[in-house]
C-alpha cells in the first residue's frame, strides 16, 4: 500500500513479535534505535514502540501499538527511501480495538546528522478520540495545525529505548538518561582483547571501557570472568546503574553480541557497591512488553524513575 504521495506505507496487525537480539539478527549491518512509550489510546492504557532502521540505502520506520489482548500488536512500517526524501509526509489511518487511530508524519525536511532517527525539523502524531496521544519531534505547532486535535490530558512517558549498534571494536551511541534533558551524551562501549604473559587463560586477557563524554565511568579487567555482572557510575551527579552481559560477545559462535542495561536511580535510593560483581550476576528481568501499565503519575513518585536504556552491541568481523 502507498499513501497518496508516493511513500511505501504498510499498515497490519501482526503476531507480537519477541523484540529481544534472535528478532533482529536479520537487520545485521543496520543501526537500530527503538523507544517504547506508555500512553493512553483507544480507552486503555498501552505501549507504543517506534522503531527506526538506518543502513546505506534507507531509513525505515515503524510504529508498534499494544493490543489488550496481549496476543498481537498493531503495525504501521515506512520505508524512507532518498528517492522518495522529498515526498516524506502524509497520514494514515487505521483501527485499534475498534477505535480509529490517525498516525500523520512530517519527514521532508528533517535532519538526521548522521543519526538512526532525526534530530530536528519533523514530526511524527498519533491521535486518538481528537487527542495527540503522542507527539515527537521539534515541529509541534505544525503537528496540532495538521491534525487539529488537543494535546492529551495524560502527557505520554518513556519507558524504555533499546539501541543496536555495530562495530568491530568500539560501540559509540549518543542518548539521554532522561527523555526531558536538553543535552545528549555520549556513551562508549570497548573491548580489549589484551594479553597478558602470567594470565591463567593463556593469554586471553579482555577488559572492557565504558565512557561517557569522552570520560572513564566503569573499567572491569579480567572481563572472560566477569563477563555478567553491574556497577554504578555518576553522570551529571546522577547515579546510574549499570549492567552488563557479553558472554557471547566473547565466547559465541553465531552473531556476537551483548547486552548493556542503563537504569537512572534516584537520589533517594540507597547506593550500590561500586565494584563490579561476579559472573554469576543477574540481569534485571525487564524488557519493552513487560513494563507494568501503572498510573503514569507514580512514576514519578519520590523522584525515582521507570526508564531503562537497553544497548546492544554487535561484533562485525
């Protein structure tokens, strides 16, 4: 299916699809950012996740809206090629437990700087019963003129971001801890295959760096033992735990990956050791389609927070 201006536009509901690294082996080689927001839509409170894809030939978008069945998801999938870049814009409308849901887009203009999902100068609204349920992007005004809706009365939250990237050696990402920070930072992830003539593993020595802002936050030497495992670390005097999982990064055979979760406490909350923790640590249980559908107004509560950064990272050999 196309929208009246040309772009490929698919809109389907589907089988809800496991969104953990086996769903997204086949986008190998892309950059791959996905941000899940809890809002209300059609009577109930429910995710949406918007996906964006980006390799040399495309960007492609998708849009996920949570069924209350819990069996299936509504799905909206565009494909932004660069023959089509001036023709990015249009609307679509589709139906979601029996209610209409208006999905209208403004892309024509908007400026990637060599990101997965734009930076500036778009917009992307998802109106339910005359409310935009969800709003992104800096183009607001021209978001409310276009689909002439109110704002929401409940403001929609993040809840999590999961962000896939590729590299041979140094994984590099820019994010917020925060959805309402102004600045984004950037976040290094490296692993050094070191050797070291008196280890015990034969000279198979792998530590691993992980920098924000160009500054050491967490070092953990002697990574084949300590390949799971969590450690605290302070950004803009914030404490952010951290957690990491790259035993198949090390010792896997098929694709390599592994898997770092970020997770903002608050101030109130007691602090962690800040050593790192033996292999046998486990990873929080978390992922996009189990964040509890809770009043959103107690998220906030105590100044605690319900948001997790979720980043893969893929060895390319």
């Amino acid at each position: 299916m196309h929208d009246s201006l040309g772009i490929p536009v698919c809109f389907t509901s589907s089988k809800k699809q496991n969104n953990e690294p086996a769903a997204t082996i086949t986008w190998s080689g892309q950059s791959v950012s996905m941000s899940v927001y809890r809002t209300k839509l059609a009577g109930y409170c429910r995710l949406i996740t918007i996906t964006w894809c980006k390799n040399l030939m495309l960007h492609g978008l998708s849009l996920s809206v949570q069924a209350t069945n819990g069996n299936e998801n509504y799905l909206c999938k565009m494909e932004l090629k660069p023959w089509y870049f001036w023709r990015k814009q249009g609307s679509k409308q589709f139906v979601v437990d029996g209610k209409t849901v208006d999905v209208a887009w403004d892309l024509k203009a908007a400026k990637f700087n060599g990101e997965t999902e734009p930076q500036s100068d778009y917009y992307i609204a998802v109106v339910s019963e005359g409310e935009v349920v969800l709003l992104l992007g800096d183009l607001k005004k021209d978001a409310y003129r276009k689909t002439r809706c109110r704002p929401a009365l409940i403001e929609p939250m993040l809840v999590s971001r999961k962000e896939h990237v590729f590299g041979k050696k140094k994984f590099t990402r820019r994010i917020k801890f925060h959805e309402k920070e102004i600045k984004f930072h950037q976040i290094s992830v490296e692993n050094n295959n070191s050797t070291s003539n008196g280890s015990d593993t034969g000279g198979f020595d792998p530590e691993l760096e992980i920098k924000v802002d160009g500054e050491l936050a967490i070092q953990v030497k002697h990574l084949q033992w300590k390949f799971r495992g969590n450690e605290s670390m302070q950004v803009n005097k914030s404490r952010v735990e951290v957690y990491w999982d790259v035993h198949d990064l090390l010792f896997g055979s098929g694709p390599r990956h592994g898997l770092f979760i970020f997770k903002p406490v608050s101030s109130s909350s007691p602090s962690s050791s800040s050593s790192s923790t033996s292999s046998s640590t486990s990873m929080p249980l978390l992922t996009t389609q189990e964040v509890p559908c809770a009043p959103l107004e107690d998220d906030n509560a105590g100044g605690s927070s319900s948001f997790c950064l979720f980043l893969y990272i893929w060895k390319v050999e």
